[in-house]
C-alpha cells in the first residue's frame, strides 16, 4: 500500500505534521481536528479502484488514523476510550470510519467494541468494512463476527474487506461450519428469489465446504461434516 | 435566476418543496439550527438533529440538485433549559465539521440571563473557530433585542462583517444597517415581510449587505419567498445583475467566509444511498 507521506503533496504533509504535533501536546484538541482533516490535510481515494475506501483505506481515513494515534499517546487507557466514544459518536460517516480504522492500532482491548456494533448494525457498508478491521478479526465474538461476514454479502461489502477472513472462517482447517450453514441459507434463498449468488459468497462456501482428508483418513464433502457439525 | 436561500429549515419541508424550490432556481441553501416547535428534552436530541443536518439532509437536498450547508448552535429558546445547556461545551466538535458554514441561529428569544450567556458564549465559539454568525432576532420586543444584540456583538470583538443579523423589518434595519453587519429578510406568506416591503426596503437603503431567505419550516411558509422577491424586484425595475446579487452573489460572500461553501452543480443521482437509505424507497428516480 503506498504510504500516507506519498499520498499527499507537500502542503498536505506539512498540515499533517502540524496537526499531529498539537494533538501530541494537547491531546483533547482531537474533538475538532478530527474533523477538519480532510480539509485541511486532504483527501480522496488512496487506491483509484477503490473509490469508497472498501480494503484500502482513503487518504483522508488513513491521515485521521495517524492524527488519533498521535492524541494516543497522551491518555490512559480510560481516556482513550472516553474519547474515542466521544469522537465515534459526534462524528459523521467520515469521521466515525477512520475511528473504526483506528481501533486496530490502539491499545484498548475490547472496550471498543460497542463501536464495532453500532457500526454493523448500520447499513452504511463504507462502516460495515471499517468495523471488520484487525480489531473485530481479534476481539469480536464468533456470532457477531459471522453475522458481520453475512452483512457483507447482503450489502455487497466485498469480503477483501474483512480482516483475517481465511483464518476466522478457518479455511485452510475444518472451516468454521456455522459459518457454512449461514452462507449457504443465504445462497439458497438468492436461488429461491431467482437471483444471482454473489461471487464472494459461492467462493467463501467453496472454500468452508471443500473437500478434505477427515479425521480417519476418508475423504468426504465438507458439506457433510457441516450437518454433523451441526448435530454436536 | 440563480438563488441562494440563505436561511430555510429544509428538516421540516418535503421533496415536493425541493423539486419546486430547484425548478424556482435554488440551488443552494443554508439550513441553520434552531427548535423543533416543542421543546427538546435532552441534550441528546440536538446531536441527533445536527448529524441530521450534517447527513441525511444535507444528502436529501442533493438528491435534488440542491448544495445543503447548515448552522450550528444552541438557539435561544432552548439556551433557557438547564437540560439543553451542555450542547455548548459539544458545539465546538460540530463547528469543526465540513458543511457548516456559520455559528447560528443565535440571539435573543425573550431577552433573559440564559440567552444572553449562551449567545455571548457562541460568538466566543464563532472566534475560535473562524466562522461567521447568523443572529436571531427576536419577535417580541424586537427594537430593543436588536439593540443588545448589537451591543454584544461589538463587544465580541467580531468584525460586523463576519455577522449576519436576521428577520429584519423596516423598525430595525436602520440600527443594523449602521452596525455595519450584514442584513438579514425573512419574507413570510403573513408576517415578518412581505415581497412588496422587501422591495420598497431594498430600494431605500440599496443593495449592499443585503439577504432575502425564505425561513421557511414546519409553520405556514413558503420555500419559493426569496424567487418571488426576485420577481417583486424585476417588476418593480430592478435589473437581472441587481437580483443575481441579492439572491445569490451576497449570501455567497457571506458564508463564503467560513471557507466552507461547495457551489459545485451536481450530478444528480437518486439512486444513490447514504448510509445504505436512498430517497426512494424502491420507486424510480423523478
């Protein structure tokens, strides 16, 4: 990914410099710089094919990560929460982006979580691939992950997005057959409807439901094993 | 004719008004914050109302051609409730935001201790953070509302040029003219102005500084107002460079001030969704 510093054009960096250096002496001025970033830094998208910001993150998100990793620094972990809870609430579909996308890099356990499921139960899906960053990948509980995974091929979130989606889902293992049997609803209902199968759904379920050498040596369709699965 | 409305409150107004408001010629509008014709309860109830300002209406008015920008503040109704009051230690996180364009609606309501700390506090706010102000003024006991209004706003230590003072009459222009402030017309289907004073107004005093808005909101009103003015002036003599500015040209330099404006024409797209809702509600684009 090409790096904040060559996104931006020397005005941009010198903005940023500036903005960082006053929120890493007072860190309480993040509530309004937060804000104005886009304005003052820049903005657009960081990748050209991805216009929205879906997997890579915009510019304006990724220099509004780096502003709230700065004010970071200058608070404990309450604060921190305070305030990210502060700054995800009074902010608008932008700003509340880049604080999603900041969870990842700071450190405050899963006490950000609420953050990530108001997002998901939103139908904003620039928020719905913020909120399952790394963060939610570590911290958020298997049904509420799987049902993110879901809204993302309801709202056409493309899975890319989501963060350690081969490990979660447990592909290269078992695969996680919850995970199938919701995936596979979803594709049978589509079917029902007469309507077309998302592509990141048909290769999700391919990858959960694949073929595998089981336990004992035979070799059976994973497509069984989820019905097992599910009588355990 | 082009037309800025400078001051409507386009939460309360219906698609119906946009589509009429864009065939009159408005392609731009201020909606600045201000009550919900019964009390507010909480401080709350305002952020949900200013990211709705900042949001979904902001979108709305684009699905029909139309730039919405907005004003933020505590109005000075409400500045009267202890329950509200805490919204101006919050203001300063949405005066921040891209799309406001000024510090209002401010001012005096019934000219009380609350009102004035909290409209001194908001000029204080519209300093730090370089933005203009749009001033209410009241309707009872109008002169001399606008008299302290003036006062404060000189001892602010804002130039006059960065305010707006609203809902002028022919009782009042003449004090406000003399601020050296900017001059704010609402013209209602009854009271305030009318179209014919407007023109009588703007043919006495000329055009300097000088806005027509609709104000228009959930009682009765009418959000084409500032067209028919243009039309008043046109018959009344006035040329197209002189209504261009009125309607346009001045409150372009007004909000202007903020940095803030986005005049662009848009490309109208129904289909499109905020936050993953479109206008349409499943129908076909207009």
């Amino acid at each position: 990914m090409t790096s904040l510093d060559d996104l931006l054009d020397s005005e941009g960096r010198a903005r940023l410099a500036e903005l960082t250096g006053e929120v890493t002496s007072t860190p309480a001025r993040i509530g309004v710089l937060l804000p104005a970033v886009a304005r003052a830094v820049g903005r657009g998208p960081a990748d050209p094919d991805d216009p929205d910001g879906m997997v890579t993150p915009r510019i304006e998100d990724q220099a509004r990560v780096a502003l709230l990793r700065a004010a970071a620094q200058g608070w404990n972990t309450d604060a921190l929460v305070a305030e990210i809870g502060a700054l995800y609430r009074h902010g608008d579909a932008d700003e509340k982006r880049a604080v999603l996308r900041a969870l990842d890099h700071l450190d405050v356990g899963d006490a950000a979580l609420d953050l990530v499921g108001d997002a998901l139960r939103g139908n904003d899906t620039r928020l719905i691939a913020a909120a399952l960053g790394p963060y939610a990948a570590e911290h958020l509980d298997p049904h509420s992950w799987r049902h993110g995974v879901l809204k993302c091929l309801f709202t056409g979130v493309p899975l890319a997005a989501v963060a350690g989606i081969a490990e979660r889902s447990g592909i290269a293992e078992r695969g996680d057959a919850e995970l199938a049997r919701m995936v596979d609803g979803f594709a049978a209902e589509r079917r029902a409807a007469g309507r077309d199968v998302p592509a990141d759904a048909t290769w999700l379920l391919d990858r959960l439901t694949a073929q595998r050498p089981d336990v004992d040596g035979a070799t059976v369709p994973d497509q069984q094993r989820v019905r097992y699965d599910q009588e355990d | 004719m082009r037309i800025f409305d400078p001051h409507i409150h386009m939460t309360s107004r219906t698609t119906d008004d946009y589509e009429a408001m864009y065939a009159a010629g408005v392609r731009a509008v201020t909606e600045p914050a201000f009550w919900l014709g019964q009390p507010r309860s909480s401080a709350a109830s305002f952020y949900d109302y200013f990211d709705g300002l900042l949001g979904w209406e902001r979108f709305r008015a684009a699905q029909f051609g139309i730039r919405h920008h907005c004003t933020i503040a505590l109005n000075p109704k409400e500045a009267n409730d202890p329950r509200c009051t805490e919204v101006l230690d919050v203001l300063p996180r949405y005066l921040a935001k891209d799309g406001v364009v000024a510090v209002g609606e401010v001012g005096f309501d019934s000219m009380t201790d609350a009102e004035e700390k909290a409209f001194v506090r908001q000029l204080e706010l519209a300093g730090e953070h370089d933005l203009p102000v749009l001033v209410h003024t009241p309707h009872r006991d109008k002169v001399e509302g606008t008299r302290r209004t003036l006062e404060l706003v000189a001892a602010s230590g804002l130039p006059p040029e960065r305010v707006l003072v609203d809902h002028l009459n022919e009782v009042t222009v003449d004090l406000v003219a003399e601020s050296g402030c900017w001059l704010g017309f609402s013209i209602y289907p009854d009271t305030k102005m009318d179209e014919q004073r407007m023109v009588r107004l703007l043919a006495d005093h000329g055009l300097d500084r000088m806005i027509v808005n609709s104000a228009a909101d959930w009682g009765r009103s009418d959000p084409l107002k500032t067209a028919k003015t243009g039309q008043a002036m046109r018959d009344a003599g006035f040329g197209e460079d002189d209504v261009d500015r009125v309607l346009w040209r001045n409150p372009v330099a007004f909000y202007g001030q903020s940095g803030r404006l986005l005049l662009d024409p848009i490309d109208v797209d129904q289909t499109e969704t905020f936050e993953g809702n479109s206008v349409l509600r499943g129908q076909r684009p207009a």
